[in-house]
C-alpha cells in the first residue's frame, strides 16, 4: 500500500482502538525499532523493508493484543509494514492525544505556479482581511477520522513551499456539509408495507424524493414472482445509514481496477459501496422519519455489520439483505457479503446459504418466487488468487496486422497484461445456487458450473431464468462490457433450453451516437415478417456509407428482457444495419420474441426448435417497448443527430396490423413533451402500462415545461381519439409531481379514476420535498364543467423531513430570462445570501457553475426548463454553499452550444461559449448585485473544460476560475469526446481550438485546478490536469493544482471533500471574493489589471 494510504489507515485504526497512553506506545515502539541489527532510534534510518518488518510484527503482537484486540491487530499490521518508524512514532503520539502528526506522505498534492509580485497597493484587498481563522472545535472522531494539520517540503515557485495536509472550510460550509441527509421511500409489492431506505450520499443534506418503484435496479437485486398473498397489516421498514461523506479510510482501501471495473478483493464485490447500519419496524400511520420509540428493530445479524442489497419478497412477507464487517479495530475479517433473511412479521432475521458468500463483483441474488432465491456465490474451493509472475513471460503485444478498422473512446483501468486477465477471471467467476428460503441451514441447490456471471433474470412465472455471462478472450484496449457474452435460456432447475446468443469480442462498434454491437456467431433463424425482406432490398444506401449493407456484420441481440405482460416471453432487438449509423438501411432494427414455454416443450421432444418472431421493426434506433397487454404497447425509437423521436403504439398479439404513430417530435424541445405514461403493478410482480378503466387509455405524467417554468400535470390520453384531459397540474407557489400508481393492489381489477391514488411530491423554495399519497374521487352530478368529469382530490403526508439547512432557509432565489447577443434566449438560477439588499449591501462577489450543452435548434436552446418554485438541494460540492460566505452564486447558467440544420456545434464552440458568458455576467451587473471585478467562473467535468477555456477566450470577464476533474487538451481524446463525433484527423482545428490546453500562453488569470488521482472516467485522466498546470506555470500563469488521493471522477471521501472547499475558498477570497485567506497558505492575489471589462 502507499505510504498515503498506510499512514491514514495506521492512523485510523490506532486513534479507534488504542488504550496505550502516548508515552507508552512510544515506548513500545522505540524498543522495537532499536532491536540490534535494526540501528538505535537516534541512528541512521533503517531500510524500509527492515523498518517494516521490525515494526509490524510488534503491532500485531505485543502492541495490538490485548489492548488493541486481533482485529486491529490484524488491520494494522500490514498497513504499518509500508511506513516508517519515524511515522509510526508520530502516528502513535497522535492516536494517544500527543503532538500533531508531521507526515509529508498521507495528503493532497498541492502544487503551485506563482503569480507575478504585485505592488501593496495593487494587491489590498477589497474588504479589511479577517484574522486568521481559529482552528475548528474538536469534532468527535469517526474510525479513520482525518488527520490533523501538517506542513510539508512543496514544488512552489521560487522556492516556496505549498501548505500540505487536510483542511477544512469555514465553519459555515461545514455546518452544512455535515447535515444528515434525508431518507428516500420504497412502498412493499403489496402496498401494504413502506420501506424507508435511507442511503448515504455523496452529496451533503439532499432532501428526501420518493423512489417508490421497488423492483427497479439499483436499490437491490431484480424480484419478479407470482401473485402476492393477501395485505397484511401496513408497516414501515426503516434503514439507518453512516455519516454521508465516508472517512478517508475507507475510500483508502485497495482496489483492483481490471477491465473497467473496480473490485474490493477481500471481499469479491465493486469497490467503496455504500451501506446501511440498521433495519427496523415502523406502524404505517407515524410519519417517518419516525423516532426510535416508535420502531422494532430487525434483530439477529452481526451487530456493527454493514448492511446492503436490501430487498422485499415478492409477497412482502421477507426482507432479505447483506452483510460484511466493517473491517475495523475488534471487528471480523473482511470479506464476501453473506445473504441474510428477516420476518417481516417477527423481526427476527438468520442467515442463508450456511457457509457460502456472495460473489457480488457483476450480480448478486434474485427473487424468483415468493420462497426462492438465486444467487451467485464465491465457487466451492475457488482457491487463492493468481500471483503476479516474478519474471515476465514476454512483451505485450497488440496486434492489428490485418488492418482492421477499430476506433474507440479513451478508457481507463484496462487489462494490462494476461495477470490482469488471470485476477479479472478469478474475482469475475461465481456460481450460481437455487435456494428455498424457508429451509433453514440449506446451502442451495446447484444450477450451473462457475462462470463470470454477469446477470440471472427470472421469468415474471419464475419457470425459467435468462443467463448471461462473459468469457475469453479478453482486450487489452476495451472495458468488460465489451468482452465476448453468451446468453442461455435455462429452466429453473439450470437445464439449456437453448442458446440465444454467442457475442464475439466488440472491437468494431462505431464512435458514433447510436452505434451498438452486433455479431451473434449463430442466428436463431427468425422469420421474416411481412414486407420486412423487400424493405431490405428496396432500402437505398447513403453515398456516405462506411460498408455496404451487405456486408454488415451478422446481427446480434441487444436488449434481452423478459416481456413483462407475459408469464415467459422473451424480446430483444436486432441491428440491421451492424450496428453502424452510418449505413442506410430499413429497417434499421428488428424487435424478437420467443416463447419460453414452447422452446422448452421443443427441446424435451427433441424437436426442432421454434423460430424467433419478428415483433416489429424500426427505421431510426429502437429504444425499446413498454408493454401493457396482448393488445397493446408502446414502441420508442429515435436518432441523435436529429433529435427525432417516435412513440408507435401496436398490438403485440396481432402481429398483422400496422403500427400506428402516437407522438413524433424533438425530444430536445421539452415544451412538446407530452409526458411519460404511468404502470401499474402485476400479479407477477412486474410492471406494465396502465390502462383506464380497462379501456385504451393511458395516464401520462410529465414535467409541464414551458416559458414560466415547469408545472407537471397528470393528464388522461385516449389513444383512439387521441384526446388528452387534463387531471391535475401543479401550481404555485409549489413544486409538484407525481409518480407511482398506489391503487392498484388487486391486481386483476382494472386501475379506475374514481379511487385512483398515487404519490404525490411537493416542494418550495423554502420547503423540502414532502410525500403525499393522492387520491382522486368522483364528484357529485353537476360539478363538472359541462361535459368534462369533475374529481375532488384528497391528501394523506407520509413524509416529514426537517430541513436540512435552515440557516439558508431565506436565501433569495430568482430564476432568470436573458438572450445572448444572437438572438438565443438564456436562463440561470440566481441565487443571493438572506437578507441581502443590493441597494443597501452593494454588489457580491460573484461565482458562476456552469456546464455547456449541445442543441440542434435555437428555440430548443433557448427552453425553460426549470421551475422558480423548486427547492435547492445543496450538495457537499455545491456552489451554493458560498452564500453562507456572503457570495452571489449564479447556478447552471445556459450555455448553449448549437449547431442547426447539417452544422456542427463545436466549429463555433468558443464563439457561442464566450457569448454566453458575457450575457450572464452583463445581465448580474444589469440588477446591481455582482461586482465586475469580482466574478470568477468554475465547472466539473465538462464544466472544467469550459472554465479554462473561458479564462482563455475571455481574459477581461473573469477574475478567477476553478476547474474540477476536466480534460484540457483534446488531442488526448482522438476518437471523439462528449457530443463530437468526428475524430481529431477529421477536425484538427476544432480540436486544437477547443483545447485550453494550446491556449495555455493566453491564460493570465488565476486557475485552480482540482481532480482526483484515481479518475476513472472516460477522457478525464489526472494527466491532463497535470500537464495542463505544466503548461500553465510554463508561461508564467497564477495557477494551484490540488490531486486528491484515492478519489475518482467525483469526490467521497469527508478529508477530500472538506479539502477541495477549503482550496476553493481560499482561492475565490484571494482572487475573486473579501480577501479573508489563511495568512500560511501561498496564495498570490492575481496580476495587475484583474478588473472585468464591464466594471461601471
């Protein structure tokens, strides 16, 4: 391990669990240390590997047991084996309460390029400095709770040193980060039950929204079943989680980063996953949150275990759920999750799979009916892992000797070599076990011999399970998700019913939006529908055309599901085009079925297999289809480069008929947006469409867009007549939505308006989001409008969240209309501090978040598409914590980039980028509350890229910048990035123009610069930072690169997080705020002439 991480994880574990006093850990630790044949403490330095030896031996014996328990013993031992003995002093004194920690290795690094030396009265700033700020009152320590302020050799210019260690922002900032998060709501199948889920964000104090589809994926494993059994008495299941940022010992851990994906070795299962500490029982008539008088804890598991993959039996009569041990002092050794059971009736839980563990690297465990599960497990005997070679056993070598064309966007944690390949395998590969949860002790029956098993989906019957799984030859230059698949239909017992697909390695997808894979090695002999073979022969082929259909690899089935209105239906759709959007062919894409019931009765009797049937097909790239009955379903497809989107509505079972177009429209133009239709849930535990009272009709919800904002509205769509009626909309000075049908528990009856219920959300902008159940009744003759239906509605609140910062809870909000100089309309959130008064106070430092977008038209880019009305979440690496610090933030300003008619947008993406920023900081200064001189410009991500560039492009507009996890120089991503898909030798001056990277010389104004030394994401390696800081102090730019250990793309860890707003605070109070800095961290003030063009 890295002396970062070894340090911060021996720091953890002593400050957790040590009951020495410092005296005497020193003691211990010197007399080890100063064994013979080791050097004395005052002698030279030992070797690091002699160091190691000598001190993580007594740490695991004498000094860890008993006084640390095995636990620690056996957690510190190896983390201490990568320190020094000088650092193991230091860290035992500060785990006792002794002097401060003085370690240059565990903290972010800070690099610097100074500013030119401006003259004192150039560089006074605008407001009296502040003294320096106190340090902040002790908080009580978390395990891996963060170290304590350092100072360290640096790399600044003229030989300063850059201040090290963690730091954390004013207390203001803090207070709001540390706010606890609010839960989410999952009703239970039955409708009966609510499961208050409460997760731990990365973000800080988000308010509460109800999620309550609980099947979806990601808040657990998959669960389709049979019918429910009857509802029982409504209860609430209620999980406690952890502090919302995790400590930077956990995020420390080890991970391996093979073929895109990030395991946790230890314990066969993704790196740094969230968890709950606690379940228990609440009466469905409290409002949750509800207080610990009022609940039943979930009893029987480990205590102090972590808990994940929460989910509901179909018949909601279980709730089962994972463990693992936290891994800390005392606890158990880390390692696979173990699945576990609990009686929703009892609140008792035991384990399942006697001593068998969850592999959980690709899948976990699926329902299959009310008392079965399946599971993909560690293999019996799987043995230790492959060991890397001591010697290697060749070059690398890749090969393209054929000449094949291959193109792909820049990806990270690639295989390296064939170890990579070998561990990849190894942590990849589970078994798959049948289990019947109500016998206690079983271990499972097995269904399929070990394989790397990315996905077992039952049946909605629970009669069968569609299994996919990946294998070799793996790829050097692709992530797993293009490895070679084989997909199988099994029965439930794992016998083949037939082989749906065999995917060969995916090295020729196109760059292009709506490219995708293709290339079966076997087709299943599908049957042509009617008119379908002459639409191939009569299909005219583009000029352009990269290959002739003709030669379009083989298709491949994409998108294989289970149809959700039948007990065993399989669908997928096929590309006809292979995959290439390029080529010009119709139809484009083939929807399938196939009956599982009859390809298994084929099998048995030995017969020849049933033909796939065509279901439906598409000219543009099929989205998919949302079923509803034999009768009905709707069939979505669309196309990138024209924003086109088509809704066809057909009848599945009667294959015959023509399609019939329901809506076909920009999907960028969000005033035309007519809404998404509602589901219902099934006996088998799916969901499809809701039909309305029996008939074709569809409840749609949608978002409302329009000039004023948005209003979401439920309407009533009769797809015959194609008439809509409008049931409820939302209305100021609230923010409302609804979502999930509530009365639909008997699921043979049809869903009614009268006693219609569903979900209901509510906001405002001083508000969270409160739960409502909505109810809808007919009302009395005569109290319609003529001939429309009139209904009364009712309320009951299920939710009642506190606020989660209510020092904010007066802030101003505006929502703003400006147009650029072009004619394109712009909005912006504006958001002021409480109780400020420009008249009175003056004009604010200024920050503008920003992030750019692409727009095929004008009039779509110019779009409302907020509400002045909703509440604002403030996330632990918003902008908008800086109005606790008397700032005006300026929040998702439209920057618009738009390319109409065969353009493309980024040839004239600096000019549309500087016009939009000079109209956003031209209409601040218009209402009086920004100061010209005082307006800095940040973003993440894209929005990194954008702040660079408008610091480039713009020098007299902004006074400071911050840029976070960006990509600077394009030339790093050839083969297209965000919305480009041309590549770098099809467009080499866009490229080069679009990079701040070559623009390096021109930038004279202040540049943070902040990412993660993990970044995982795709083009925004932290090399691009770091070269692009190079290029900045090259020419002499006033810029700090700040990389944070062990992050990704976003930030988690609590040490990271309260860094990156403490540089960013001092960054904008020296550059672009009051002034009020730490007087020992080396922050120039910026160069001469740092006063915005627009100053009045």
């Amino acid at each position: 391990m890295p002396g970062a991480a070894a340090a911060a994880a021996v720091a953890a574990h002593l400050r957790a669990a040590c009951r020495l006093t410092a005296s005497t850990m020193q003691q211990q630790l010197r007399a080890h240390a100063g064994r013979p044949g080791l050097g004395a403490a005052a002698g030279p330095s030992p070797p690091r590997a002699l160091a190691a030896g000598a001190l993580a031996r007594p740490l695991a014996r004498g000094l860890a047991a008993p006084s640390l328990g095995r636990g620690a013993a056996r957690a510190v031992a190896p983390h201490a084996s990568a320190l020094t003995r000088r650092q193991l002093l230091s860290l035992a004194a500060a785990a006792s309460g002794g002097s401060s920690v003085q370690l240059g290795a565990w903290r972010p690094r800070v690099v610097r390029a100074r500013p030119p030396r401006r003259s004192p009265a150039a560089a006074a700033p605008s407001v009296p400095r502040r003294p320096r700020r106190a340090p902040a009152r002790s908080r009580p320590q978390q395990r891996g709770a963060r170290c304590r302020r350092c100072r360290r050799g640096g790399d600044g210019a003229g030989g300063k040193a850059a201040r090290g260690g963690y730091r954390e922002p004013p207390k203001e900032i803090l207070d709001i980060v540390d706010a606890p998060p609010q839960p989410g709501l999952t009703f239970s199948p039955d409708r009966s039950l609510v499961r208050r889920r409460q997760r731990p964000p990365t973000a800080a104090a988000s308010a509460g929204r109800p999620t309550p589809r609980d099947g979806q994926r990601g808040t657990g494993p998959r669960r389709m079943s049979p019918p429910p059994l009857p509802p029982r008495r409504a209860q609430i299941l209620q999980l406690s989680r952890p502090p919302s940022l995790p400590p930077i010992f956990e995020i420390s851990r080890p991970e391996l980063k093979l073929a895109g994906v990030r395991i946790d070795a230890e314990q066969f299962s993704r790196s740094r996953m969230s968890y709950y500490t606690g379940l228990c029982i609440v009466p469905a008539d409290t409002l949750v949150p509800a207080p610990p008088s009022a609940t039943r804890s979930i009893t029987g598991y480990p205590e102090g275990a972590w808990l994940n993959l929460v989910s509901w039996s179909p018949d909601g009569r279980f709730v089962s759920f994972t463990t693992r041990s936290p891994g800390g002092p005392g606890d158990p050794p880390r390692g696979p999750l173990q699945l576990w059971l609990a009686d929703v009736a009892t609140g008792a839980a035991r384990p399942l799979l006697g001593g068998r563990r969850l592999n959980t690297v690709f899948d976990s465990y699926a329902w299959v009916d009310d008392t079965h599960i399946v599971a993909a497990v560690v293999p019996q005997d799987h043995g230790p892992p492959p060991s890397r070679p001591p010697v290697p056993g060749g070059p690398r070598i890749q090969d393209n000797s054929a000449g094949v064309r291959s193109q792909s966007r820049t990806y990270t944690d690639l295989l390296r070599d064939d170890h990579d390949g070998e561990l990849f395998e190894y942590y990849g590969t589970s078994e798959l076990l049948l289990l019947d949860v109500t016998q206690a002790g079983s271990e499972g029956t097995r269904l399929a011999p070990p394989r790397m098993y990315t996905e077992v989906a039952p049946s909605p019957d629970g009669q069968f399970l569609l299994a996919c799984w990946l294998s070799r030859p793996f790829s050097y230059e692709l992530p797993a998700g293009r490895f070679p698949v084989t997909l199988q239909l099994w029965d439930r017992a794992g016998a083949l019913v037939r082989e749906l697909a065999s995917l060969p390695l995916a090295t020729n997808i196109p760059i292009d939006f709506n490219s995708c894979r293709t290339g079966a090695r076997r087709r299943l002999g599908a049957r042509t529908a009617p008119g379908l073979a002459a639409a191939r022969r009569t299909a005219p082929v583009r000029a352009a055309t990269r290959r002739p259909p003709a030669a379009c690899p083989a298709p491949g089935p994409r998108a294989v599901s289970w149809r959700d209105d039948k007990p065993a239906e399989l669908s997928w759709i096929e590309a006809q085009d292979g995959g290439d959007p390029s080529v010009s062919v119709s139809p484009r894409d083939v929807v399938y079925t196939l009956d599982a019931a009859a390809a298994a009765a084929a099998a048995a009797a030995g017969a020849a297999p049933p033909a796939p049937e065509v279901l439906a097909a598409t000219d543009l790239r099929c989205g998919g289809v949302s079923w509803c009955d034999g009768d009905l379903a709707l069939l979505y497809e669309s196309w990138w480069k024209t924003r086109r989107s088509v809704v066809w509505t057909f009848a599945p079972d009667r294959r015959g008929e023509p399609k019939a177009v329901l809506f076909d429209r920009s999907f960028e133009d969000v005033y035309s947006d007519p809404g998404a239709p509602l589901t219902r849930r099934t006996a088998a535990g799916t969901y499809v469409l809701a039909k309305v009272d029996g008939a074709r009709r569809l409840l749609l919800s949608g978002t409302g867009a329009s000039p004023e904002g948005n209003r979401p509205f439920l309407d009533l769509l009769d797809l015959d007549s194609r008439q809509t009626t409008r049931l409820w909309q939302s209305a100021p000075p609230h923010l409302e939505s609804v979502g999930t049908i509530m009365s639909d528990a008997d699921h043979d009856a049809p869903i009614t308006l009268d006693g219609l219920q569903v979900l209901l959300s509510r906001e405002s902008v001083s508000e969270p989001p409160q739960t409502y159940l909505l109810s809808f009744a007919a009302a009395a003759a005569g109290g319609g409008d003529g001939d429309a239906p009139a209904w009364t509605r009712s309320e009951r609140r299920i939710t009642d969240f506190p606020h989660p910062y209510p020092q904010l809870r007066d802030m101003q909000k505006e929502v703003l209309r400006y147009a650029r100089p072009d004619g394109v309309d712009l909005t912006a959130t504006l958001y002021l501090p409480p109780g400020y008064d420009a008249a009175r106070d003056g004009p604010l430092p200024t920050i503008l978040w920003a992030y750019p977008r692409e727009y095929k038209s004008k009039e779509a880019a110019g779009q409302m598409r907020r509400s002045p009305y909703q509440f604002s979440g403030i996330g632990s690496m918003s902008p908008t914590l800086w109005l606790t610090r008397n700032y005006a933030v300026l929040d998702g300003p439209g920057f618009p980039i738009v390319a109409e008619g065969s353009e493309e947008p980024n040839d004239t993406y600096v000019q549309q980028l500087s016009a939009s920023a000079e109209a956003a900081v031209k209409e601040l200064v218009r209402r009086g509350v920004t100061d010209p001189a005082r307006v800095s410009i940040g973003g993440h991500s894209y929005g990194a890229f954008m702040a660079a560039n408008l610091l480039a492009h713009c020098p007299d507009l902004f006074a400071a910048g911050i840029a976070r996890s960006g990509a600077y120089n394009r030339t790093l991503t050839p083969f297209g990035f965000q919305s480009e898909e041309r590549t770098l030798w099809q467009a080499p001056e866009t490229y080069a123009k679009m990079s701040p990277f070559m623009m390096a010389d021109k930038i004279k104004k202040p540049l943070l610069l902040i990412h993660g030394e993990e970044d995982n994401n795709t083009g925004t390696f932290p090399l691009q930072s770091e070269r692009f800081f190079a290029a900045l102090k090259g020419h002499g730019a006033p810029a700090r690169l700040v990389l944070l250990p062990h992050e990704g793309h976003g930030y988690r860890a609590r040490e990271s997080v309260l860094h990156m707003l403490y540089e960013q605070d001092q960054w904008l109070e020296a550059h672009a705020g009051w002034g009020r800095t730490d007087p020992d961290v080396p922050l120039g003030s910026g160069d001469e002439g740092s006063v915005s063009s627009l100053s009045e």
